[in-house]
C-alpha cells in the first residue's frame, strides 16, 4: 500500500493461447513492468461454462497465478446485467456466482461488474429497471462477501445509435448509496464516463461528475481518450486514433482527459486501485503508462488522508 492508503497500480492481462497455456508468460511480462497488481480478464478464459466452473481450465490460470509478487483483481463477463428483463436475472446471477467463485480461487481482491444497460423506453421502465439492479446488487454483494471480495461495478457507455440508457457516474453514485453495501462499491472507468457524458451534451461535466463517483470508487480504470463519439465509419483502429474517436484505451497521456485535475480534486477510498486497461496496439508503450499511473497514484488523495487532515 502507497503512503497515501492506495493499494498502487495494476495493469489488465491479455489472455494469449486459448487453453492458458502461455499464460504464465504474459504475467511475467507484467511483473517486468514492476505493477502491484494484475488484473486477469476472467471474462474470455472458458473458466465458466454453462453457469458452472470448468476445473481444468480453472487450474490452468491457478498455476499461472501462483508463487507470484503482486496481488489479482479480475474482471468477470462483461454481460451480466442486472437491468435485464426480470425472467433472465436468475442466468446471469448463475454466471455472477461461478464468476465471483473464480476470483476468489485466486486470491483477488476485486471483481469488476458492468453496470447495467438499458433500451430507451418510457421513464418508469427505466426506473423499474434500476429497482431490479439494486436488488441484485445487493444479492451479489451478500455473494461477494462470503468469499472477502468488493463488487466493483463499472461506469459504462450505451453507444452512440440513442438505443440504450447507461448511468451517468453520479447516477451511479446515487445506486451505490441506495443500495449501501459494503461490498458493493465502484469501478471507475475514466473513458466510459467521458464518452457517457460527451453523447449526453454534458461533456463540460465531467470532473464534476466524477467527483461524485470517487468516494465509491475503490478500483479505477486507467487508459486515456478524447471523449469523442465514434460515430463515423473507419476502416482501421489507426483511423480511429488519428480521429480520436471512441473507447481507445490509449497510454496515459495520449489523449485529453484531465489526469492532473482528477487526482487533485477527487477524493478516493482507502485500498483504491489504479488498474490499466491498455489496448494490445499500444503495448509497446506500457512501461511509459504504467510509470504515469504510478505517478497519479502517488498523487492522489485517499479517505484516509482526508480524516487524517
């Protein structure tokens, strides 16, 4: 743990041959980077089959894990979504339990969880849907518990198509104190909010809007952007960039969010984790993102800080 009461930085592992069986190499390659934490991407690994853990595979990424200097978080299926239509929440509550049961086999801390999705509809329909997600929220806050994990749900984007609702992050914030549990905290992705707050026209809102997420936010996402629509065709991710268009998981310090203005304005929980999530594409320059991170790490202001002043 940082002086400041932050647990450090980590960075998002890539999963390589299918079966895990180079695993082990691209955590290595991690350490190298001299992280604190990794986080394993659960989501794409064919641990969870049907609802159910499938062991050898299991023991595949166990093994890779093991005897290693840095601590796991892990980021399950990025599907669940707990403002689904009600007949269908017992299946993805399945996958939730297999899912928690995984990272608890490997020691995490963290579980990161989309925050849910919704169509466009009538406002009561929203509303009813965000009954549903606190509800079993807090179900998998009762889960996450028993197994001495933080449920981290994750700040999301609906699109730009204007056919689906996602929270804002203080609408996030107002789900997490209404559902006030202690396990059930957030995710903070920096670009998702942005990109959330650019379709909305609040794109001028966004430190603001974060501010109010960060006292939930016990586990960040850390990659940069410009917080622009994608909403032109492109033929390659180069064009892309070039157009600093959409959800680009760039190096810290590519793009325009305001790394220095956050760090010296939001105030974090205590254990908050500065996790990367950096596209593939830009691999080669992870050793330079992750020396930023460390240095907003160090940077920024915790609870624990602020009760000590």
């Amino acid at each position: 743990m940082l002086a400041n009461g932050a647990t450090g930085t980590g960075i998002s592992a890539h999963k390589r041959a299918n079966d895990l069986s180079d695993f082990s190499d691209e955590l290595d390659m991690i350490e190298a980077l001299g992280v604190e934490t990794i986080e394993l991407p659960t989501y794409d690994m064919d641990i969870v089959v049907g609802g159910k853990i499938r062991r050898p595979q299991m023991e595949a990424l166990k093994k890779a894990c093991a005897g290693r200097d840095v601590a796991y978080s892990v980021h399950g299926p990025l599907a669940i979504n707990f403002m689904d239509e009600a007949w269908r929440l017992p299946r993805h509550m399945e996958v939730l339990e297999a899912s928690l049961d995984v990272a608890a086999e490997v020691g995490a801390e963290h579980y990161v969880i989309h925050s849910g999705l919704v169509p466009q509809q009538q406002g009561e329909g929203v509303e009813a849907a965000y009954d549903r997600q606190r509800e079993w929220l807090s179900r998998g806050g009762d889960i996450a518990a028993e197994h001495g994990l933080i449920l981290c749900v994750e700040t999301l984007f609906a699109g730009y198509e204007g056919k689906g609702i996602a929270s804002s992050p203080k609408r996030l914030a107002a789900e997490l104190g209404a559902i006030n549990h202690p396990n059930v905290l957030a995710t903070l992705d920096f670009s998702h909010a942005w990109l959330k707050l650019d379709y909305d026209g609040r794109r001028d809102d966004f430190v603001e809007e974060v501010k109010a997420l960060a006292p939930w936010s016990r586990h960040l996402h850390i990659h940069d952007s410009f917080g622009r629509q994608d909403d032109i065709w492109m033929f390659t991710d180069g064009e892309r960039v070039a157009y600093g268009h959409g959800d680009l998981h760039l190096p810290v310090g590519w793009g325009e969010i305001p790394w220095d203005r956050i760090v010296a304005e939001c105030t974090f929980p205590e254990g908050v984790l500065f996790n990367i999530e950096l596209n593939e594409r830009y691999w080669y320059a992870a050793q330079e993102t992750v020396d930023a991170t460390k240095r907003l790490a160090s940077a920024a202001r915790t609870a624990a800080q602020a009760e000590a002043a």
